[in-house]
C-alpha cells in the first residue's frame, strides 16, 4: 500500500474519531521544498464538512496520526497545509517490496477490458513520411501503455490500397516508367511508387498549363486534363475488375507493402491485424438500409441518405449517395462493425488520425451511438497535431516530404557528428559505434516526438532532439548507461536486503518518484498520452542525478547503505527502462 492510500484511511478516521463527521476524500499534495515533510494533507476542502481554525484543526489531524500511524514520524502545520514527515522505514520497506516484484507499475494482463488501437493507415502511393511518423509513434506507445495498464490490445492499421491517389501512380508507371521494378532500380517500392505519384503531378501541371494557354479557365483544365481523366478512367476499370488493371494495382502495391514493412520493421512498430480499403469499402451499406428502418437515418428527395445531428449540436450528414454509393462515413461505420465482428471481446476503439479529422470522428462515434453498439460509448479518437519542419509544410505530390527512412538514417548520423564532437565513445568497435548511433538517433526522435502532448503541433529540430543535455531522450538513455556502469562497477553482493538504515532526503526523494510509476502509467492510459510517461521519465532521471550528485554510492564507507543505494539505482535502471519501452524506446548499456 502506498502512503497516499494509507494516510486517506487515516485521516478519514482521525475526522470521524475528532469530530464526528466522515468525510467522503482527502486531498493531497507534495510537500513544498521550503517546509520539512514528505507529503502534505490540505486541509482546506476538509472546512466545509468541519467549520473551525484550519491550523487547529491540521495540528489535532497532526497529533492524531502521530498516535495512531507508526509511519508518522512528526508533523508541522503551516496555514491550511498539514505537512507530515515519513519514517525511513515505510520508504525502506515499500523499495523492498518493489524490488521483489520485477512487474512493478504493470497490471495484471488482461484484467481491463480490451481495445483496439489503429495507426498508420497509409496510402499506397507513396512512402512513409514525417507525418506517419508522429502517427506510428503514438499507436504504438498508446498501445503498449494500454497494456501495461492491464487492458487487451488489439494493433491494427486500414491500408488505404484503392481510389484515384494509386492510380495516379499506376498511370505514371505505365506510361513513364519503362518497366522499372524495385530490382531493377535498387529502390525500396514504397519508393519507386511514390516517384511515379510524383512525376504523374508534373505531367499534370504541364497539361492544365498547356490548356490553360489554349484558352481554358484553371477549373476546366484540371477537370479535362487528359492524364487526370485516363486516372479517372482506370479507377471505373479497377471497380468493374478488369483484369489487366487490378493485376497491375496488385504489382505494385506489393512493392508498396514490402516497403512499408521494411519501414515498420526499423522504427520497431508492429500489427496484429491488417485491414484493406479495397476489402472494406463496400461495408456499410447493409447498416445504412437498416438504420432506414430504424428511423437514424432518412432519405431525401433525389434519393440520398442523411443523418440528421442537428439536436447534437452538428449538422446533417450524408452517408449514402443518391445513386448509391458509399462515401468513408458509410466505410468508416461498416469498417467498426466489422472489427467488432471480428474480435468478439472487443470494447473499445482507438483511432491515431491527424486532428483534420477531428470533425469525422465527432459524426462517427455519434452515429454509431445512434445505431445502437453498446461499445460505441468507448470509442476514441487519438487526434495529433501536425509535425512541421524549419523549412516550412510538407508536399507529398510535389515531393518535398520528408521521407520516414530518410529521417532516420539522417537521425543517425546526427547521433554519430554530435557523439563525435563530445568523444564519447572511446574504444568502442565501429559495429558497436553504429549500432548505438541508430539506438540514440531513433531514440532522440521518438522521445521529442512522445515528450509533447499528443493536440499539440510539433516543430521538429532534428539537431536539438539528439542534444546530451536537457528533456531529450539520449539524456535518459546517457542515465540509465551511467547507472549500468556503476552495477558493472558493484563486484559485491548487492541482493541483500537492506533494512533499519537512516535515508539520505536524496534517497527518499528517488523512492517517492519511483512510488508515482504505477500511477502514471494508469493516468497515461487513461488519456491516451505517452507524454505523461516521457515526462515522468525526465523527472525521474533528473531526481537521480541529484541524488547521484550529492550521494556517495561506490564510495560510501557505510556497507548496507552503499547496498541499498547500488539497488536503488538499479531499481532507476530498471522503470527507465520499462517506461522507455513502452514508449518504443532502446536503452543502451554503455554509452
């Protein structure tokens, strides 16, 4: 039990035994650096159930815990806040505790109930950028963090595989592309397609150019433009199945899905379950015909179908056109069936998309709450902020995106100039240097990626993320090296169990960081935000460099205390290392 659980009990009792009045919480705070104590009881919010001098009453508070709890060593009252000094031993004993159990912070598996949580979701036609990064980087943490908080997680991601954006790229292929295949070229396919997405933009222009000069206004000419009406024309093809256009499509999306992997497979993502635009949109026209009948939706004049979401403070939406096809509301809804279907357990959903879909995902959730889904209720969108650069907003069809494996070999060798610069790599092999310039480049990227709250646009400085100095993560990674040197250096036993010592305040501040672990993991599930694990980590690591500045461990003369400090860095070492994973990130041994 920790203490914050114990003294609320207490001090409920301590109210009813002084006053005879129960109180229904208790709140706390950390104590101010300016004042002796651990934590400290406001007594404040207690007047309402009590009227009185609100020293009086944290002083009879005080002396009553003294008597009742052996944890209580003294107490002092300043104002409206009981600040309550904690006996070493209570912080002795819960390290232990913690120490035993190697799952601290964690739930049981699988004792929440279970979610699905969909990121990526790429088009095919082109590789992954700086945008899907943030979007990867954030499913995947919020996945792992789910997990860690005892919920079922289900990874999954919709490959946007069809539609007028591929065929743009088929198009260019077959008439500039000369055969070139991802062998032929050396290039990775998500490539390869992306470069033909691109040429077939510059052909574009030329012609609406060329139209434009023969007389056209600009809203003509993109329409007419023959390019663009040939890509209208192969997207009716690919609908009606003909055979030489779906071959062509399936060619080279599997160049796209090899590239994609080999992406995934280096920024260290994974999936339990792939799903296709061209399997899925067609769903969700069966529930739109029966939503009819159900009077959630109606059907207007010219034969389309609406949802009307006025009296929920929207607008009314189409989801059925008025000669009967879909639109992605009608996809988006079938699609969350399905998945629904398909994972008989599921009870919620998790949604990475960009915060340009805010509105989308609004309507969404709404209609299936209307629809009658009891799992409609644990639906979530995860919306992000976009990720801009010094050099201004991102183009894909122009080509100036910034490319995901681009990105990180660049992140490389930024690790590797500014390592070099400080010479913190003596000795080490070149195949070590490498390896670790790959584990602090990624690491600095995700970290200044996952450190921000998730709403919140991003600027990204590749070169102040791989910083060794300040809230980044080769600062964190650089602490838990420095603490695998100290165990390297701890030739004694260090697995005794220490009690009866007198703590160091800088002891007692570290135990009381790690003791938050447990709850910030829970309060980061609870809000989708692996920020709240970036931060608590830096926090952490600040807390024990000071205790590693002002602490003697190796050196210390005294045997239990030099035990328990080794162990209580190691125990550092350890929730570093945890929280650092679930935020997708290596840690290093040395460094």
């Amino acid at each position: 039990m920790n203490i914050q659980t114990l003294l609320q009990t207490k001090v409920k009792e301590g109210f009813l035994a002084l006053y005879g009045v129960e109180v229904p919480s208790v709140e706390f705070q950390a104590t101010r650096k300016d004042f002796e104590g651990d934590i400290t009881v406001v007594v404040f919010p207690l007047l309402r159930y009590k009227k009185g001098n609100p020293v009086q009453i944290g002083e009879d508070l005080g002396n009553y815990l003294v008597e009742n709890l052996d944890e209580i060593q003294r107490f002092n009252v300043v104002k409206g806040f009981l600040n309550l000094v904690i006996n070493d031993s209570f912080y002795i004993d819960f390290f232990n505790d913690v120490s035993v159990n190697n799952s601290y912070g964690f739930a049981a598996p699988n004792s929440l109930d279970s979610r699905m949580v969909e990121y990526s979701s790429p088009n095919t036609n082109k590789p992954l950028h700086l945008g899907h990064v943030r979007n990867l980087l954030l499913g995947y943490s919020v996945s792992e963090i789910l997990k860690a908080a005892g919920h079922k997680v289900y990874k999954t991601q919709i490959i946007n595989d069809r539609g007028i954006h591929i065929c743009k790229s088929m198009l260019a292929w077959l008439k500039f592309g000369d055969n070139q295949t991802p062998a032929s070229t050396g290039l990775k396919g998500d490539k390869l397609v992306g470069n033909y997405y691109v040429k077939f933009d510059q052909e574009y222009k030329k012609e609406i150019h060329e139209l434009v000069e023969a007389g056209a206004t600009e809203e003509d000419a993109k329409k007419k433009a023959p390019l663009f009406v040939k890509a209208q024309e192969m997207l009716r093809e690919w609908e009606s199945g003909k055979t030489e256009v779906v071959d062509l499509w399936r060619m080279m999306n599997e160049w796209v899905y090899e590239g994609f992997d080999t992406t995934y497979k280096n920024i260290g993502v994974d999936f339990d379950k792939l799903y296709y635009e061209s399997n899925t949109y067609l769903l969700g026209k069966d529930v739109i015909e029966e939503g009819l009948k159900n009077n959630v939706f109606f059907k207007k004049e010219d034969g389309s179908v609406w949802c009307d979401l006025t009296e929920d403070g929207l607008d009314e939406k189409l989801v059925l056109r008025s000669d009967g096809t879909a639109v992605y509301m009608t996809q988006d809804i079938g699609t969350a069936i399905q998945r629904a279907k398909d994972f008989s357990d599921l009870n919620g959903m998790v949604y990475t998309v960009g915060n340009e879909q805010d509105y989308h995902f609004k309507v969404l959730f709404l209609i299936l709450k209307k629809l009658g889904y009891s799992w409609a209720d644990q639906l979530y969108h995860l919306s992000y902020g976009m990720v801009d650069l010094p050099s201004g907003k991102m183009k894909s069809r122009e080509g100036t995106v910034v490319d995901a494996d681009d990105l990180m070999t660049e992140m490389s060798d930024t690790a590797r100039e500014i390592s070099q610069e400080l010479g913190k790599l003596e000795g080490y092999t070149n195949e070590e240097k490498e390896s670790l310039y790959k584990i602090i480049g990624l690491g600095a990227l995700k970290y200044f990626i996952l450190k921000v709250d998730p709403k919140k646009r991003i600027l990204f400085d590749p070169q102040a993320s791989v910083d060794f100095q300040g809230n980044t993560g080769p600062f964190v990674q650089y602490t838990y090296a420095r603490i695998q040197s100290i165990l390297r250096k701890a030739t004694f036993d260090y697995s005794t169990t220490i009690t009866g010592i007198e703590l160091h305040k800088k002891e007692k501040e570290l135990i009381k960081q790690l003791a938050l672990y447990p709850e910030v993991i829970q309060q980061a599930a609870k809000n989708y935000s692996p920020a709240v694990i970036a931060n608590y980590t830096y926090d952490l690591v600040k807390e024990f460099n000071s205790f590693y500045q002002n602490v003697s461990i190796l050196g210390e003369e005294n045997q239990e205390s030099k035990i328990f400090r080794v162990q209580l860095s190691k125990k550092v070492a350890d929730i570093i290392k945890s929280a650092f994973n679930l935020l997708g990130i290596n840690v290093p041994e040395r460094m």
